[in-house]
C-alpha cells in the first residue's frame, strides 16, 4: 500500500535507522575504561548471551578513492602497503577480545564491511580470517559475508573468500545512470556489476544483495527507472533500497555538490515509490526499513518465522546478542552496552601498542534501556510489540500512538500494538515512539541532529 505525499511529508523528519537504543549520540564521548567495559562483557557472558554464539563485525576502511555521498568511516589510499600493518592491528584487538570472551566461544556471524573490504587482496583476507578462527568452533548455520565494491572485486576475492566459508555478498551499486555516478564520484558500469553478479552466481553464493540509494544527486524519476530495470533484470536475492542521507554537517564530502541538485520532497518520495513498486512487481516483498528480499531467500524467511534481527550490521537472520566490532570505528554491542572504537587509524594503532582496546564512546544500558529497546527491535524487526505494563507511556508518546493510529500506520490497545500494511513504510517514526531519550530532547535548540525518515 502506497502512502500520500501529505502522509509522508508530514512524517518526513529528523530520526535516527534504530540500529542501536540508545541511538549513538546519547552515548558518553572520552571512554577509555577498559575495566567497566570487561565488566559489562562478562555480565553479558554470565547472562548466557553468548549461547548462541556470537557474531563479528570487522571494519576495512580503505577505499581507492572517496565517493561523496558516502557517510561510513574510510581513509583514502592507493597505498596498499597499509593492509598487513592493519590486518595485525585486528588481530591484536581480537587477541585481546578473546582473553576476554573465554575459550568456550563460538562464532555464529562475520561480516566485513568497510570502507571497501575489497580493497584488500584475496590473500590478506584469507590469512585474516583463517587467524580470527584460530581455535574457535563454528555454530551451525553460520553466516560469513562480505560487501564488494564491483570496481575492484575480482573472481579470486569471490572464490577465495567462498572457500573459506562466505555464502552472502553485498555489491554497492548505488545508482547506474552517469550523470548521477559523476556526481558523487562513483563512475562503475553496469558491466561490472554484471560481472561480479554472475561470477557470484558460477562460484555458488547463496544470496547476492545490492545496495541502491535514492535521493542521490540528478536523480529524475526516468533514471531510477532505468537503474531499477537493470537490477531487476541481474535479480539479486535481496536489494537495500536506501535513502540518501544528506548529513554535510558530519559528512564534508557531501558539500562537493549543490544541494539544489538533490531531490527533495515530492520528488525524492516519487523516486521511492517508483523503485518500491517496480521492485514489488518484479517478486520481491518489503522487509521493512528499505530492506526487499525474494520469497526463497533467508531474510524474508527470518522475517515471516519473526526470527529476524537488526542491528549495526542492518537487518540480519543471525540473533545474536553479543555483536564485537574490531577495527577502526566499528561499534560493538554486548546487550547491556555498545562502545564504539576510536575514528582515525592513527588513534587506534596507537591504543593498541599502549595495550589498550581501542574505544572511545559508548553507553551502559539501565533496565529502561533494555526495556525500550526491546520495544523497538520488535517493532522493526515483528511488526509488533506487548509491553506488558512494564512499561508506562509519557502523555506524548500516548498521544504519538493515537495520532498514528488515526493515520492508518498501526493499531494499538493497552500494551501493545501492530503494524499495519501501510505502517511498514513508516518504521522509523514508529520506533521514534519508544525513544525515550530522543523525545527528552525534542523540543531542546542543541537536540542531536539526524537524517530525514525520506
């Protein structure tokens, strides 16, 4: 069901992806207490967090050249002399993570995303996942996954990389129209994306996801049509249909552009509901947050089962809840905290020769927070959610409920509600709802700054 423009214009505003509650801007800056955050990893591990295994997030932040529209952690090079000296530096962390963890873990998840995680040669990745699983068992069904720029993917990375385990693939394709390309310095022709595709296909990959963004810079509704039909026509398993998130306040290199060349309102929301459509007929079904999947692929699964999870790796069919990021930047979350790591490669070499992991900001979850948290994993991830009374609504967030209710977006009776068809284009405003920090400070001037919902 498709909502009316004056349904999304008046939902269009500031609020966070919900890959974590707290969202990060509440977190503490300046952490380097090692000690409390060993103390929150073995309460999670005493808790039996990590029965089901846990999974790994490993942050590649080299990239050959900057793209403008993106807002992830890289550090520009062609030196690739720079990827043994950081490939050791994880391994250290990891080192240290470990003495943390116990020998009695288990891996259920890794993923490698960057920056461009294909920058680094087929062998460097090898070696540094064959070190990371040194003495560690595999959960069954595990899942192993990579992103790929399609520029520098070669078929030895996809081969390399299957053997020794990976069965998911994540290529960024962004946007096919030229114009567009130029603009946020991402010129990639569809013969590569087809390339990587089918050599994914030939090596026995079992999902293939591409990642499209629409509110990019010349975007028209006659482009997204081309770049949409040619998707279609390489069917990925699953396709990230993301909005551009203009953020030039965080993000310099989104300045290398006019903003009056962005798509803003009808326009931008025209662009969605082109793509959204053209892929719903083509056979796939919405996820939910921009995330569409085939009926046969394990995500949608996971969804209709009310198995899937979110978390700072997005949607993911892997429940886990003990999530390690090593690397640069990369956030970990151990279900009673997140810390994130230092931000520039410099900094967190140097943690890391002082023996130190390398964090900087994080947060310490009260039993509210898990409380409103679990609300919003529900929410995003179900459809729905029961609080039981254990949770007493403020006079806003009542009246946020009711008025969504009367839009149509959910139904809602004492303590709980469910999402309707037309709600899961609005699951971020609905999960707003739960945010009690970020209603706190909604009517604060210095209120934290985020994306819009469109």
């Amino acid at each position: 069901m498709d909502a009316s423009f004056d349904l999304i214009q008046k939902y269009n505003v500031q609020i966070p992806r919900y890959t974590s509650y707290p969202t990060v801007p509440y977190w503490q800056n300046d952490l380097e207490d090692n000690i409390d955050w060993e103390k929150i990893i073995k309460k999670s591990l005493l808790a039996e967090k990590a029965k089901n295994g846990i999974s790994l997030y490993i942050h590649l932040p080299f990239c050959e050249q900057l793209c403008t529209y993106c807002g992830c952690n890289k550090r520009i090079t062609k030196n690739h002399g720079v990827e043994k000296i950081y490939i050791n530096a994880i391994l250290k962390e990891w080192q240290m993570y470990k003495a943390i963890l116990g020998d009695k873990i288990s891996i259920k998840e890794i993923h490698l995303g960057g920056g461009t995680p294909t920058f680094m040669s087929p062998e460097n990745l090898k070696f540094l996942i064959e070190q990371i699983l040194i003495d560690l068992t595999l959960e069954d069904n595990y899942e192993f996954s990579f992103e790929g720029h399609p520029n520098n993917t070669s078929f030895l990375h996809l081969k390399t990389l299957y053997d020794i385990g990976f069965r998911r693939v994540s290529f960024g394709v962004q946007d096919l129209d030229e114009k567009v390309q130029i603009a946020i310095n991402r010129v990639q022709p569809l013969e590569k994306t087809k390339q990587v595709t089918d050599w994914a296909r030939e090596i026995g990959y079992d999902s293939i996801n591409f990642d499209l963004i629409y509110g990019l810079p010349f975007q028209t509704n006659d482009s997204i049509v081309k770049t949409i039909k040619e998707v279609i026509k390489l069917k990925p398993n699953r396709i990230a249909f993301y909005s551009y998130a203009h953020v030039p306040w965080t993000q310099k290199a989104q300045r290398a552009y006019d903003e009056s060349d962005l798509p803003i309102g009808k326009e931008k929301y025209a662009l969605y509901s082109i793509g959204k459509n053209m892929l719903v007929e083509a056979g796939y079904e919405d996820v939910g947050m921009d995330h569409f999947a085939f009926k046969t692929d394990s995500l949608l699964k996971s969804k209709l089962e009310g198995l899937l999870h979110r978390n700072f790796m997005g949607y993911t069919t892997n429940n886990t809840e003990i999530l390690i990021g090593l690397g640069v930047s990369a956030i970990s979350d151990v279900f009673f905290g997140y810390r994130q790591n230092l931000k520039t490669v410099e900094s967190y070499y140097e943690s890391l020769e002082q023996n130190k992991l390398p964090i900087f900001r994080g947060i310490n979850l009260s039993e509210e927070d898990v409380l409103y948290r679990k609300q919003i994993l529900n929410i995003a991830c179900k459809g729905k959610t029961d609080w039981n009374k254990k949770i007493e609504l403020s006079e806003y967030e009542i009246e946020q409920l009711n008025v969504m209710q009367k839009d149509g977006l959910l139904n809602w009776e004492n303590d709980a509600l469910v999402i309707t068809e037309l709600g899961w284009s609005f699951l971020r405003n609905i999960c707003a709802v739960f945010d009690k920090k970020m209603n706190a400070d909604l009517f604060k001037n210095d209120a934290p700054k985020f994306s819009q919902a469109i």
